[in-house]
C-alpha cells in the first residue's frame, strides 16, 4: 500500500473482504456503471457469486488503486 495515502489506506483497510458493485460505488463515489465498466474492461477483477452477484475482493480493490493514484 505505498502508493496510497494514508487516508486511502485507512478507508481501504475499513472495507468489507468482498464487496459488491454498489459497494465499491459508493465507497468512491462513482457510480455502479462505472464500476462495472472497470470490470469489463478488466481493470478490476471480480466473479460472481453463486447468486450471480458480482463481487470485488478488497485486495483486488488495493491492487487496482495501488495502480489508478487517481482515485
């Protein structure tokens, strides 16, 4: 987590393990098609659940803003 700062790093580490979409949406401010659209892109990992709910690890989420500083 070098990259981050810390204020991100912190907020990172309060997060749940797995999140949904709307999760991660909301913990950015971004919206769910944006999300969604990361994923498709394979920007940020995710799989669905048996439900077929797609859901994000949070060191998925780490890794990806280790690398986007933009968020």
């Amino acid at each position: 987590m070098s990259m981050l700062s810390e204020t991100l790093a912190e907020k990172l580490k309060k997060l749940p393990a797995i999140l949904s979409i709307r999760e991660t949406a909301e913990a950015f401010s971004l919206s769910s098609r944006t999300v969604l659209r990361l994923i498709r892109a394979g920007k940020l990992p995710s799989w669905k659940d048996d439900e077929g709910n797609r859901c994000i690890a949070r060191s998925d989420l780490i890794k990806f803003c280790s690398q986007n500083s933009n968020l």
